[in-house]
C-alpha cells in the first residue's frame, strides 16, 4: 500500500474524528453545564493518566515487533489481554481508595468503580488494538471506530436530554459514554482476533518475550509518560478541586488547546517517517518548515480566537463558561510552545537521540512544579494554567537549543512561514494527498 494513501485514510479519518468528538463536547457542555461537565472530565482525565501508565509503553513494542514481523499478531492479542487484566486489578486496588479521599458530588463511589473498570479494560484494549492495527497499515480504522463512536453518543445524548431532566439524562449519559468505550475496545480486539474461540486457543508468550519488549519500550515509555503527565497534571489539579464551576472552565479552556494542538500534530508522524528516511541537512530543514506550519496555523488561531473568544466560548459552551476566555488566555503561550516542541522532538526521536526528549521532558515536569510552587495561590486557577505555559516554553526552549546543535538556523526559521515557503506549502500539502488511489 502507498505511504501517501496510509497518511490519506489515516487523516480522513482523524478529522471526521475530531469533528465528531469536537462537537459532543460541546453538546455536553452546552447541556450540562460547567459543573457537571467538570466532574466528569476531571474522572476521565484521571483513568486516562493511569491506564497509560499501567499499559507502560508496551503498546509501543508491539508496533514495532509486529511490524517487523517478528511477534505474532496471535501473540500480541494474548498480551494485550494479559496487560488489560493487570490494568484493571492495580486500577480497582487504587482507585477505591482515592474515591475515599476525593469525592465527585454527582458521582455515586459504587458507580466510580464500575466506571473504573469499564474505561481502563477499554481504554488498554483500544490503545494495544491501535498499536497492532497501525503495525499493519490500518491505523485508519482507529479514527473510524472512535468518530463512530462519538457519533452513536451524540445521537443518544440528544435522546436522553429530550426525554428526561438535565440531571437525570447526564447520569444516564455518563453510564452509556463507559459502556461505549468499553465496547469500542472488544469490538477492536475482537477484529484483531477473529472471535473469542481463537483467542482461548493462543500460546501463552515466553517470559523472555516480556523482558525484550519491556527493554525495548520502557526508555521510550519514561519518556512519553513524563511529557503526559507534565501536560496532564494542571488539568488533573483543576479537574479535582472542590469548585467544579471554575475546574469545568478550566478543563473547557485546556480541551480548546488540546483540539488545536491535536489538529497541527497531524503532521506529526509523516514528520517522523520523514526525518528516518533522509539525511540530516534535508530533514532538519523540513522540521523547520513543518515547525512554521504549526507556529503560523496556530498563530492565526489563537489570534481569531482572542478576538472572538470573550463572546463565542459563552454562546458555544453556554453562560456557565463565561471563565474559559481568560483562562485560555493563560494557556495561550503554553499553545504555541505545544505547536513546535513535536516536530523537534520527532527529530530527536527519528534520528535515535531520544535522550533529548527525555531531558525536554524532565524539564518540563520540573519546571512545572516549580511554577506551581512559586506562583502566588492568589491567582487562582490562573496559576494552573499560567504554570502549564511557563512549564511549555521553557522545554521547547531546551528542545530549540538542543536542534541547533546539528542544524544551524535562524530565529525566523523556527517563527512563521516565509514568503518563499508557498510554493513549497502547496507541494508539500499536494504530496500528503497524492496517490491516494494507491498509486505511486
């Protein structure tokens, strides 16, 4: 299959996924307000950050063995349960516990737990069933599953909020939004088995099989995770405050950078195939101009955005979230800093120097607390956000300095686009679209 096509279908179905999950959100939040809404973000963002902590970057492995042919898929779904059924016992231990100590008002303990376990078991099945799908060039069917997915919650939101009350009809919503999940992920796993009777007949992998998978992932993984939790834990400290007003604007705000940074990452992974397969004077320059991309689209942006955003965020989201615009004003240097660092760190990793991507990531999470520390508590959750920008620029910084040590530019290299980058925008953008028919 062509490499064009791959990028084809997988960003074809990216954006009808983020158009998908783009306007549920804004449903939910229109609906239900800021403060339950808040609450219920607050969860996921919560089982987000330990499932991809439990799962501890073997998902990585496995993209990368079975692509190489060198791990059976039979093998790589065997280990996808076992990883799943890890993730949910060290969840059910945890989480019970934490529940006792920070309540969610809206949200009954007994239906925590079953939440628990329907988003980790699902979220480890999608992330090790994405891994082993993109292993095989069908990484599109990630964005098919999640966009219909999305769509069928939409649908069923609409139903329940016209046949009960505000409050019940979220209940019955955030129920149904688990069960969805949870399914997505067997309906994943399931294509990738066949059906349950072949999975039941699959070898148990050798032990040694873990430890090569374990040595092979677990640098990348420290890694990864340390960038995750460094842009997670602001949302996290918002999303489990005890005013949920103001932690639902919070989290509004942090999902509008999130879907703006989503949406220039999508060069991300051609980036990283690119820098593996040139030299290094042609994909540094190509970093570059990928960079002024990102910095100019976001740039625009954001500045449409800080015209507009003190009047559309309340009329999109509703009145409750008259608190998001200046939040997101925070954020906004902590936006252009996530719109560079990726494709700086592609090149790190594309060109096997990812202990500089460790040491941009150790940055940031220290540089975060230390923000969060020093920054006057009279700020508010202003502080939050302000600490997750300052936290951003500073290890994209490191990541600016540490590119130039083997590509020499400029400062406006690294800006905006440049009057000679349109005809090399059109090409690159006709390049991406091309041979999408599956010629060459």
């Amino acid at each position: 299959m062509s490499l064009n096509l791959i990028f084809y279908r997988s960003y074809v179905w990216r954006l009808i996924q983020f158009a998908s999950s783009g306007l549920l959100n804004i449903y939910l939040a229109y609906t239900f307000g800021a403060q339950l809404t808040g609450q219920f973000y607050g969860i996921l963002y919560l089982f987000l950050t330990a499932s991809n902590f439990f799962v501890f970057g073997f998902d990585v492995s496995l993209n990368y063995y079975v692509a190489k042919k060198a791990l059976k898929t039979s093998d790589a779904v065997t280990i996808t349960f076992l990883m799943t059924g890890i993730s949910v016992i060290l969840s059910m231990i945890i989480f019970p516990v934490y529940f006792q100590y920070n309540t969610f008002p809206e949200f009954r303990l007994q239906k925590l737990l079953i939440y628990t376990f329907l988003f980790v078991a699902g979220n480890v099945l999608i992330v090790f069933s994405g891994a082993i799908l993109t292993a095989g060039n069908k990484n599109h069917l990630i964005g098919k599953f999640t966009a219909i997915n999305n769509s069928l919650l939409l649908l069923l939101a609409i139903v329940l909020v016209n046949r009960y009350a505000p409050h019940p009809a979220a209940d019955h919503f955030f129920t149904w939004y688990f069960i969805f999940y949870f399914l997505q992920g067997v309906l994943m796993i399931s294509l990738l088995a066949g059906s349950f009777r072949r999975i039941a007949g699959f070898r148990w992998p050798p032990p040694r099989l873990f430890v090569k998978l374990l040595r092979f992932s677990g640098f990348i993984f420290i890694t990864n995770f340390l960038f995750y939790i460094s842009n997670k834990i602001p949302v996290m400290l918002a999303g489990t405050g005890s005013d949920f007003l103001t932690s639902g604007n919070y989290i509004q705000a942090y999902k509008l950078v999130e879907y703006i940074s989503a949406m220039a990452s999508f060069l991300y992974f051609p980036a990283v195939a690119m820098v593996a397969a040139e030299k290094n004077t042609v994909a540094g320059e190509r970093i570059l101009f990928l960079v002024r991309i990102s910095n100019t689209f976001i740039l625009l942006v954001s500045l449409l955005l800080v015209a507009t955003g003190r009047i559309l965020f309340p009329w999109i989201f509703g009145q409750s979230f008259s608190q998001v615009y200046p939040i997101f004003l925070y954020l906004l240097p902590g936006l252009l800093a996530a719109g560079s660092s990726p494709f700086l760190t592609a090149y790190f990793f594309g060109t096997g120097r990812v202990r500089y991507n460790f040491v941009s990531a150790l940055i940031m999470l220290v540089s975060l607390t230390v923000s969060l520390v020093l920054l006057p508590h009279t700020m508010g959750i202003m502080r939050i956000a302000a600490a997750f920008s300052i936290s951003g620029i500073i290890s994209f910084l490191y990541d600016a300095l540490a590119f130039r040590k083997f590509f020499r530019y400029k400062l406006a290299d690294i800006l905006l686009l440049q009057k000679n980058d349109a005809a090399r925008l059109f090409l690159f953008l006709k390049s991406l679209l091309i041979n999408r028919n599956g010629g060459d």
